[in-house]
C-alpha cells in the first residue's frame, strides 16, 4: 500500500515536470527577470532530484507547498477550505447510494422475475446509462428552475445539498442495487437456506437473519471502489452546482495548470482512497468469520 | 404398528422452459412409527423430490402438487399454507440434508443455528436454549460442546457439521426425521459413525425416520423396510430382507448385481444397467424401466404395470408377476442372494 | 384385471441402441448460448438500437447537405427545424451532422479502447496464468500495483500533461484498463490449464503459442467478449466526462462528450444543444449494457437447462 503511495506521488511529480512549459509561462508578460525571481523563490531553479526528495520530504510533513496560482494560499489551506464541504456531500450520496441501492436489490430478488424485480433492473440500468453530469443538468432544470422546490446552486443550506447528493449517488445506487440482487439471488440458492426453510423459521426471518446478512459481503467489498466513483463524480456535480469543494477547486486548478494543487490534491486523494480501501478491508473481516483477523488458526 | 405417515398417489411436476416435468408420478407408501423406510433410487428417481415435498419445501412456483394426500398423523399436509406448514417443520418432522459443507450458514455461530429452532419451536429463553443446545451438541456426540456452541462452521469437520446438523433436527424432538442422502458426501469411516449415531438416537427418541439413499449398503445397515423408486413411480416396496433376498422387480435386480458383494467369485459380471433415465418431460406410454430392461415383454411398453401383492408387506409393479407372464431367471448374483434367503427362512422355520 | 392377450406377454425385441439414445438433441455450446441471448428481450433492444446507431453514425453526416465545420454565424443557436433537424449550436453549425459526427468519433474510442485493453489483457492474463510460478506472481504483482492508482485520476493527469487530443485520450485509458481484462482472461486460463484436452494437446507435443491460441483463449471467449462488450460503455462515459472537464478532442471535432459539455451551460436556452449528445450517450451507454448483461447471462452455466 505504501508503495503504491509512493509510486503514486512520484508518477505525479515527475508528470507535472513533463507538462510543457513552467507554471509561469502561461501568464501574460512576464518579463524573463522576473521569472527568473519566481522560479528561484519556488525552487524550481535547483535540479530535478533535489526538487523530488523536497518534495516527499515535504508530503511525509503534510505540507504541500504553496498555489502557483492563488498567491496567498497554500495547497494545504485549500484543501482544508474544500475537503470538509466534499466529504459532507461524499457521505450524504454514500448513505443515499447504499440505502437505496441495498433496498431495490432485496426487493428486485425476493420478487425475481416478477414485475418488481423488471421495473427495479430498469430502474438499475437507467442509473448507469445516465452519466452523473447529465442527470444532474435535468435535475437542475426540472426540480430547481422549473418547479422551484430546491436551491440551484451554491452551498448554504441542507436543501442545498439534496439536489447534488441524488445526482453524484444515482450511478453507485444502481450498480449496488444489481449487486445486492445477485448476491441475494446466489444465496437463496445455497443448501442452508434450504435448512432455514426446514427448521420452520419464518419467511421475513429468514430472509432477515440468513439471506441478507450473507448477500451483503460483495456489496461491502464494493465500498472501496464506491468511495473512488463518488470521489470522481463530485468533481463535475460540485462544478454543476457551484458548490465549493474540493473537487471544484481541482477541476480549477487542472484548467488553470496549477501544479501543485493539482499534485497536492491527487496525493490527497490517493492517500484517501488507500485508507478507505483498508478500512472496508478491515470492515469485512469483521462480518465474515471466515477472514481469519488475528492469523491465529483455532483448532478442531 | 401405527401408521404416522401415508403418502397417497403422490404427484409432482415442475414448470421448466422446456416443458412440464412430472418429477413424481404417483407415489403410495405409509411409515410406521418407529420404523426406519429407506427409499433407495437413481438420481432423477424423484426421492428427493418426495421427501422434500413432504415437508412442502419444493418453491411452489415453478412446482406443483399436482395431485395427492400427505396424512401425517392423520392430517394432510397437502392443503396447508406456507404458514400453517411454518408450525410443523422442525417441530414434528426434521430434515437433514446431503452435504454438510453448505447447508449450514456460514456467518452464524452453530450454537445460534441450533437455539433459533429452540426459542421458536419451543419458546425458550435465550439463556435455556443454549444450555440445551450444548446438551444437544454433547448427544450427539462433539467434544467439548460448550466451546464448539460459540463457533462458526467452517471450523468443524465434515463429520461434525453433519452432526450438528442432526442436533439441529432433532433439537425439538420430532416424530419424523427425513433424512436425504446425509452420508453420501462424508468418508466412509465417518459415514459409519453417523448411521451408528443416527439409530442410537433413533432408540432414544423414537423417531421415525426415512432415509434417502442410492447406497444399497447403507441401506443394509439402517433399514426396516425399503421402496425402491424409478423414474417418479416406486416400483418395489417390502422389508430389507425381501428386498435383498427375494426382490422381484427387474430394477431392483439391477440395482443388487452391480453390487460388489463378498461372496461373489470372479468369475461372476458385475451388471451394469444400461442406459439411463426417461426424461419426464414427456413420460413413456408403459412400464419406464421398459427400454432398460432385459426382461421386457410387449406390454411393458404399452402399459404401465399395478403393484402386485407378494405377501404382506412385499409389492412390486411388475408385468413379470401377472400369471400370464413367463417365469424367468433373475441375473446369477440375485439368485446366489434367493438361496440364502430361502435356507435361512428354513433355518428360522 | 382387465384381460390382456396372451401375446403381450412375449419378450419384446430389446434394442440396445434404444437404451443408450439420448433423449435430447445435443446443441452445440455456442447454438445454445445465442438462443438463450436470443430470449433476452432487454438486450435485442440493446442489438436494435446498436444497429441503428451504427446505420446512423455510418450514414448520418451524408443525410444532410452541412457539414460538421463550416461555421455560419447568421444561423447561430436555431431551434430544430426542417432545415436544420437538430438545431444549431453558437456557431451556427448543424447540430445533426455534428451529433453523427461525434457519433463516430465516441465510437470509433470506445471501441479502439476495448480492442488496446484486449489485446493487452489477453497477453497479460493469458501468459500470467498460463505460465503460473514466479512469472504469474509478479504480473499479477505487477498489475496489482497499477491497479491500485485511482484510474480517473490517473487519465486526467495525464491529460493535462500530454497534447490534447485523440490518441492522447486513448492511451490515457487504456493504460490501466486493461487490468480488468487480465485478471479476467488469467481467471479463465488458471481454470482450463488443468483440463484433460489441454494435457491431451501437450502430449501431442503442441507447442505453448498453440495450446494458447487453439485452445484456452478460443474457451475463454465468453467472459472476453462479456468484457469487451462492457469496457465500452465506459470509455464512453470517460470520454464525456474528460470533456467536460475541458480534456476532450480539440476543435473543431465534435465528439458527444465536447458537445455535451458546450451545451450545459447554454442548457436554458437553447435545450437542443445538450439534449442531443446528451440522449445518445445515454442510450449508447444503455445498449451495450444490457448486451453486455444479456450475454453474461446467456453464458451462465448455473441457468442451462
């Protein structure tokens, strides 16, 4: 994991140096001299090895370094400014997308083939049909402008954040929802769910106590990739919506050629969804007893 | 005896894409209490079909009964609601299954397992029903029952797993016990153990079982009385020793010599019986067995065979057995197992 | 009893071959794969509509008398009429041609993007899990690693760096996705190394290029082509999504993804801009869905009968 992380943070590095042109070069009139000052202020005049080890160096201290673009601001200060507000919008379309998803899932299983288990499927592939920009374009128009009944833009309320929070969850939604429906699906057709049948327990119990709880192992599995589809997809809903989040700020800074924002937000990033992978990992071992934790193997 | 099962013109049929399956064709038999039936058969022979629709676990769509009574304890089965059958199933008629390795969940503790059956059935406390589960666990013979209630199922054997599976049958003390094919995925030492176990508590608690087996010898060993079935009919019911020593269906000749036995020399062939089962989407007009069957006469394909009365409790449905038809010689091993049946009966007057 | 003639009770001729005859006629693996596609109601509709796409994305841009480029300023942002079927965008070209003409381009991406990842993924995967031992453990390794970076991360970044523009695009999102595909086709090949014809190839002396490709990658034609078929959709969808963020194809091509996000912004007042591009990405991305699914299922040992 680690390793990733490093390779992670030096593909980085050496792909902004890649980029042609300094970050200066972009900005009009710059007389050489002057330029010359800049890059000497930033470092970017010391060779390129010293430049990459300052850098790590400065990753495993938290610090980012400075915005080529806002001059007053640091990579860290933005990202403390964004993150908060794209981690409450994150977790608000997480809950959404797995409520939802895990619901439609059950139901399209326990009535397969009937006409609840069509219109949930549909429903499913119309959300993975449907890019996240799109819908939340439609959503805007037909529930903000037209009927009036939310906010269109900005983040200043919670009414602000329903809007955006249905629009990034509608794509992780559906794909729970068809995982939830197979792995319903494959349980039901194991042997002890026969047994439950056998021992007389109740239809809602069983599906309760037996089939869920073992359906929803895959779909924890799926969290990791989950939280990197909703990472990605705030950045074009918080653009649609004007919401001020991290992810706007680095669409910005993509467009702006900012490289150490962009660099800073993508080590960010990263190290985000490392840690989320680990934990879904540890999550799952919690729930499935097979996973052994500890490494201790318990006898016969 | 008294009579705790009888199963009358028991039909079966499942909707597939490919058609109509009448996986069971008209299945008579009764269990008396106490007694051990086997019902011994092929695959496709429909008596996993039978037993389960006894307990009416078969999914009701895509199958169906079509027609038929199941009078347990004289009520019968076949009217009652999912809910109503919720009360009986195991309460007064237990199941275990073929394969251990899954039919336990495997995110629940086994203890757990076993004490939902208790709080359900028998309204005990949590606390109650784990000291019972742990006595459960010790009769059925698992060391250290205290520690093994609190652990999940991938960390019992094989063996082990069928046993607790057997608790968790037996766990309300049921009058009938069904029993499909429980040691055809075990070793065959294991296997031993657990037909030992299972006719143990068979005297303990006066269960009556039935066993659903293709493994003749198993059925040797546990069996009172014995319905061999084919092709969705039974085609041969009696006790074990007429059915090992005087069987008079084709079938079960066919079934006896491709049975390796101790006494056979070398120089007799082990039997195959060619072929294999009819598809029962379109069931044949006569006798299934017919296309199968050295023994065959016209009418076994025209018409299907009535069961004919051999004694008491001996019936097969055979066309061989009509006084029209010839006599005819069973196969060698069959006949080696008629002399020691004869000279024993003689022997015990 | 009914009375039976005495005759019925001869010996009926017995005929072995009677016996051993098999009561079903054996389809071929293949035959009965697409009968069961063929049930599938949801995915003919997805075959229908891939159809006409193609028919459109071939002869769409020749329907009108425009073309995708020429600019006419005196025309700019027209309602759908009957000259201009679909409008006109702010430079006043015709939304039609350009729609069909983005068509190409969307598809000509996704499907170069699931062609690089095949090819990749099949070497990868086919020659990791065929060798196994040490080999197999680092490329997997390997991929592994690779995996673990964040792909629509990954692509942007290398969008900016790199010049903008088709083939950037391209090997932006092939780079790691063919991961997918290998773990796949390794999947595949680790199950059927150890299956009696392979060994019975190997001992006929077949060299491993030959048992690769006459028979493990021919038997792992299903998840394959299951994959393929869901890798585009998804190109697509990342070629819309890079555009909007400004990382498209460069002016003047029209791709779905440019036009789509040209139109968002003008969405209020001129509504044909977006909901062209917009509605054929959308359906485009259903069809090959549900082909994709109705194949995966068509496949599906567990549902045969």
């Amino acid at each position: 994991m680690i390793v990733s992380l490093i390779l992670i943070v030096t593909a980085t590095f050496f792909l902004m140096q890649a980029a042609p042109g300094g970050p200066f070069t972009k900005e009009k009139d710059v007389p050489p001299e002057i330029e010359a000052a800049l890059n000497a202020h930033y470092g970017l005049d010391q060779p390129l090895y010293k430049q990459y080890f300052d850098y790590l160096y400065d990753v495993a201290r938290w610090d980012f370094g400075p915005s080529f673009k806002y001059k007053a601001m640091t990579v860290n200060e933005i990202i403390n400014n964004g993150f908060p507000i794209s981690l409450f919008l994150g977790i608000e379309a997480i809950l959404i997308a797995i409520a939802f998803g895990v619901v439609l899932g059950v139901i399209a299983a326990l009535y397969h083939n009937k006409w609840q288990d069509y219109s949930a499927m549909i429903i499913a592939v119309f959300g993975i049909s449907v890019p996240s920009f799109i819908l939340a374009t439609v959503l805007q128009y037909i529930f903000a402008i037209k009927l009036d009944l939310f906010p269109v833009a900005r983040w200043e309320s919670f009414m602000h954040t329903i809007l955006p929070a249905i629009a990034l969850s509608s794509s992780p939604m559906a794909f729970i929802a068809r995982l939830t429906r197979s792995s319903m699906l494959e349980v039901l057709s194991n042997d002890y769910i026969k047994t439950a049948r056998a021992k007389g327990l109740k239809k809602g119990t069983i599906t309760m106590k037996h089939t869920i709880r073992n359906a929803m192992l895959p779909v924890v599995s799926y969290m990791g990739p989950l939280t990197a589809g909703i990472l990605t997809g705030s950045f074009v809903i918080e653009k649609i919506f004007g919401i001020p989040g991290l992810g706007d700020e680095f669409v910005t800074s993509i467009t702006n050629r900012d490289y150490t924002v962009i660099m800073g937000v993508t080590v960010f990033y990263s190290i985000l969804l490392l840690i989320s992978v680990l934990l879904v990992d540890i999550l799952y071992g919690f729930i499935d007893p097979r996973i052994k934790l500890s490494g201790a193997k318990k006898g016969e | 005896m008294e009579k705790l099962l009888e199963v009358k013109d028991l039909e079966v049929s499942f909707q597939t894409y490919a058609g109509e399956v009448k996986a069971v064709r008209g299945v008579n038999f009764d269990l008396y209490k106490g007694e051990t039936l086997a019902i011994v058969g092929e695959s496709g022979s429909g008596k996993s079909v039978t037993s389960q629709t006894i307990m009416k676990l078969i999914p009701m769509p895509p199958g169906k009964i079509s027609n038929g009574q199941i009078l347990f304890d004289g009520e019968d089965l076949v009217p009652k609601t999912n809910k109503e059958m919720e009360k009986i199933r195991g309460k007064d008629i237990g199941m275990i299954f073929q394969d251990p390795m899954t039919s336990l969940n495997p995110t629940m503790k086994v203890g757990m397992q076993i004490i939902e059956v208790l709080i359900k059935h028998q309204n005990m406390s949590k606390g109650n029903a784990k000291d019972r589960a742990i006595e459960l666990l010790r009769l059925v013979g698992i060391p250290s029952p205290e520690k093994r209630v609190n652990q999940y199922p991938h960390e019992f054997s094989g063996g082990m797993r069928q046993r607790a599976m057997i608790a968790i049958a037996l766990a309300s003390n049921p009058k009938l016990l069904i029993a499909d094919e429980p040691t055809t995925a075990l070793d065959v030492t294991i296997q031993a153990q657990i037909l030992e176990l299972m006719k143990d508590l068979q005297k303990k608690m006066e269960t009556s079982i039935i066993f659903i087996t293709h493994d003749l010898g198993v059925v040797a060993n546990v069996a009172d009385r014995v319905a061999v079935m084919y092709a969705g009919k039974i085609v041969e019911t009696g006790t074990v020793d007429e059915i090992f020593y005087n069987p008079k269906h084709p079938y079960t000749w066919g079934l006896l010599s491709s049975m390796p036995s101790l006494d056979s020399d070398e120089k007799t062939e082990l039997m195959a019986i060619p072929g294999s089962p009819p598809d029962l989407t379109n069931p044949p007009k006569g006798d299934a067995f017919a296309p199968r069957n050295r023994y065959a006469m016209k009418i076994d394909f025209e018409k299907e065979p009535p069961m004919f009365k051999i004694s008491e409790t001996h019936y097969a449905a055979t066309w061989l057995l009509h006084p029209d038809a010839p006599k005819v010689e069973p196969p060698e091993a069959v006949k080696r197992r008629m002399k020691n049946f004869s000279s024993d009966k003689l022997r015990k007057g | 009893m009914q009375n039976i003639p005495k005759e019925m009770f001869a010996p009926a001729t017995l005929n072995e071959n009677e016996a051993e005859k098999i009561s079903k006629p054996s389809l071929s693996f293949w035959k009965d794969v697409t009968s069961r596609f063929k049930k599938n109601k949801l995915s003919i509709v997805g075959i229908v509509l891939l159809v006409l796409l193609l028919f459109m994305a071939i002869f769409g841009p020749m329907m009108t008398e425009f073309d995708y480029r020429t600019t006419d300023l005196a025309h700019a942002n027209e309602a759908p009429s009957s000259v201009h079927w679909f409008g006109t965008d702010e430079l006043g070209r015709d939304v039609f041609t350009r729609t069909w003409e983005g068509a190409r381009i969307s598809l000509f991406i996704g499907l170069a993007a699931a062609i690089i990842d095949l090819v990749i993924g099949v070497l990868w995967g086919g020659i990791s899990g065929y060798m196994g031992g040490k080999v197999d453990e680092f490329m997997m390794r390997v991929a592994d690693i690779l995996y673990g970076v964040p792909y629509l991360l990954l692509v942007i970044l290398l969008m900016v760096i790199l010049e903008q523009g088709l083939g950037t695009m391209i090997l932006a999102m092939t780079i790691t996705g063919w991961i997918n595909m290998a773990r796949i086709v390794r999947g595949q090949v680790l199950q059927l190394k150890y299956q009696e014809y392979v060994l019975a190839a190997q001992t006929l002396g077949a060299d491993v290029k030959r048992i690769m490709f006459k028979h493990l990658i021919p038997n792992s034609m299903g998840p394959i082509l299951v994959t393929m078929t869901l890798t585009i959709p998804n190109a697509i969808f990342t070629e819309s999504f890079l555009s909007y963020l400004g990382l498209g194809v460069q002016v003047p091509l029209a791709s779905w993804g440019t036009m789509a996000s040209e139109g968002l912004p003008a969405f209020e007042y001129y509504p044909w801009r977006l909901f062209f591009p917009a509605t054929l990405i959308c359906i485009t991305i259903f069809a090959f869905n549900v082909i994709g699914d109705g194949m995966r299922d068509a496949l599906d040992p567990r549902l045969r009968k």
